[in-house]
C-alpha cells in the first residue's frame, strides 16, 4: 500500500511540473522545447554596459548586423549600426 501512494506521488509531482512547464511556454516565459527543434534566434543581446542608474548602453546583434543602443528613462536610441564581421573580427584580434 504504501509502494502505491509513494508511486502516485511521484506520478502527482511529474504531472504538475510538465503542467506547469506547458504553461510557461504558452505564456512566452520559457524556450522549452520538449524534444523539438527551435529556429535559429536572429536577435542577440551581447553586452550591456550601465553608465548610471537609469542609462545603458547595449550591443545587440540582430542578423547580420550590430547595434549599440542607448537607453534611458526616457526611451532608446540608436547610436551606431555596423555589419556583424567588423565587429566580431575586432574580436578575434585580440
């Protein structure tokens, strides 16, 4: 008898993590695949630089491109835009 309730436990717990798993991911929060193949993600945060409390700066690749981004409490600015080899090759020189 008590095989039975330790099993139906462990039955119980399963069912609600893959629950609440299938809930995350039709909510957007999780990337859970569950076997399957994702798409290749085009947009990538890289680095994030804070120069104050409310103001960063952040490199984004998106594509084939680089972004360096300002943002602030009063919104987000595009400061530079460069192809993703000039970027990604200055790395590999050091």
């Amino acid at each position: 008898m008590e095989v039975i309730q330790q099993t139906g436990a462990v039955v119980a717990v399963l069912a609600l993590l893959l629950l609440t798993l299938w809930w995350l991911r039709k909510r957007g929060l999780t990337s859970v695949t569950l076997g399957r193949k994702t798409a290749a993600r085009r947009l990538e945060s890289l680095e994030r630089l804070p120069l104050g409390p409310q103001h960063a700066l952040h490199l984004v690749r998106m594509g084939g491109s680089a972004l360096l981004i300002s943002s602030s409490s009063a919104g987000c600015a595009l400061i530079h835009r460069a192809p993703w080899q000039e970027i990604d090759g200055s790395k590999a020189a050091e």
